[in-house]
C-alpha cells in the first residue's frame, strides 16, 4: 500500500513537472497553457486555498483538487505532446541531486538573513 502512494506521489510530481513543460509548448492550445501554469503554480505554491493546519480538509486540496486539476490539464493536451513532456520531466528526475549546490544556496540564505538581522538591530539602535 504504502509502495503504491509512493509511486502515485511521484507520478503527480512528473506530471506537474511535464505540465510546467507543456505550458511553455507553442504546440499547446492557449486554454490548455492557461490551465496548466495554474496547476503547476498552485501545486508548487507553499499557499493552499484550504490550510493544512486545518485537521483533516486541511489537506484535501492536495490530495482531491490537484489531481483534478493535472487529469484536467492533461486531457486538453494532445497526447503526443504529453508523452513527450512527461518523457523530459523522467530525465530530469533521473538527474543526480547536487547536495553540495543546495548545502551552498541555504549558506547563501542564512548569510542573507544575517546581514538583514543585524541591519533591523542597527536601526532600531539609532532610533533610540
């Protein structure tokens, strides 16, 4: 059971991806573009219509809304198009995942929020 979640989670993953691919596609009707950038954007949003916080329908969005919406998108795109956008989110998948960039952009981050830290401190120093 938790084998055949797991699969599922990862086929919504390629597919938000392929739809992320298909909406920049010239190929690709204007309706079914607009559909798909408002899927992948709101599957990739950390905003959900409903909270998570939200016991129980808190999570129903993701579990009920966007693979409505990706079945949705999918069906208004012609499915030779789809095959190949699913194909290149596949290859992008399979790319090994570079710890070290990630490790580099969250020291990034953490510098970023330092130097802001330290800026609000100072000014709410002079100000006094």
């Amino acid at each position: 059971m938790l084998k055949k979640i797991r699969i599922w989670a990862y086929q919504i993953k390629l597919d938000t991806y392929a739809l992320y691919l298909a909406a920049h596609d010239p190929r690709v009707p204007w309706y079914a573009k607009a559909l798909a950038i408002f899927v992948a954007s709101y599957a990739l949003s950390p905003i959900d219509l409903i909270p998570d916080f939200i016991p129980l329908i808190g999570y129903l969005d993701d579990l009920v809304l966007v693979p409505l919406g990706i079945w949705m998108a999918i069906r208004l795109i012609p499915p030779q198009i789809m095959s190949e956008h699913r194909a290149a989110a596949r290859n992008v998948a399979a790319k090994p995942v570079s710890r070290a960039a990630a490790g580099f952009i969250i020291c990034i981050w953490v510098l970023l929020l330092i130097w802001l830290g330290t800026k609000i401190a100072f000014s709410m120093g002079s100000d006094l």
